[in-house]
C-alpha cells in the first residue's frame, strides 16, 4: 500500500488556529499603539497651544482670550492652523476661565487613561484629560 503524503486534517485546524491566535493578538495591539498615538497628538496640539496663548498673552496687554468665541484671533500664533482632535475632528475644551481673562485652562480628552487633569484649575465632565493652563 503506497503512503501519500501530506497533512492531516488536525494538523491544519492546529495550524490555523495558532495563526487566528497571532493575528488577534496584533489587531489589539494596533488599536492600543493607535490610541496612544492620538493621545501624543493631542498633547502636542496642547502644548502648542499653550504657547500660542502665552504669545497672545504678550500682544494683548497682559490678557488672555476671554471666551471660547475669541480663540479665532489665537490663528495667528498657531502656523498649522487651529488645533482639532485626531479622531472625530472636533474642537478642543476651552472652559470659561475662572476670571475674565487672566487665565485660562484648555483641555483634551484623552483615550488612553494617563492625562494630568489634576494639575489644572478645570471643570470638566467624566474622562482623563489633558490641560494646559496659564503660565503667568
């Protein structure tokens, strides 16, 4: 009797079974690196426009801008243009400052879950965020 040769049928699903592990396992791991690189956006949109509020700040007689309405005249500070958020493209948190602008605290909502929302004076909803608040 003449042996062919070849796979069994177990030896296949065995196989096929540890490739659907393998690729599992990469799908999460690529949303995870996705949100964290959201996240490092949105830090960076932040820190830029932290400064762009600094520099306003020097321009206008040692004030701030007072209402989220008054962020377009930030443009001129901004060189790529009025921050978004990466994912939905909506506009960042801009709650009213607690005095009229002689200080200011702008947010982002963070997917990952390590933001600094402690270290601001911000109300905000549910979440970890990410703020900037006023450097003088």
């Amino acid at each position: 009797m003449k042996k062919s040769r070849g796979f069994t049928l177990m030896e296949l699903l065995i196989v096929i079974a540890i490739i659907a592990i393998l690729v599992s396992v990469a799908v999460v791991s690529y949303a995870l690196i996705q949100k964290k690189s959201r996240d490092s956006r949105r830090v960076s949109d932040m820190k830029a426009a932290q400064s762009a509020f600094e520099q306003y700040y020097a321009d206008h007689n040692s004030s701030y801008p007072s209402s989220a309405g008054d962020l377009t005249a930030l443009s001129t500070y901004l060189p790529a243009g009025y921050p978004t958020d990466p994912k939905n493209t909506d506009p960042y948190i801009y709650p009213a400052p607690t005095t009229s602008a002689t200080a200011y605290c702008y947010c982002a909502l963070l997917e990952s879950g390590s933001g600094n929302s402690t270290n601001a004076n911000c109300t905000l909803g549910t979440g970890t965020y990410y703020c900037v608040k006023s450097l003088q």
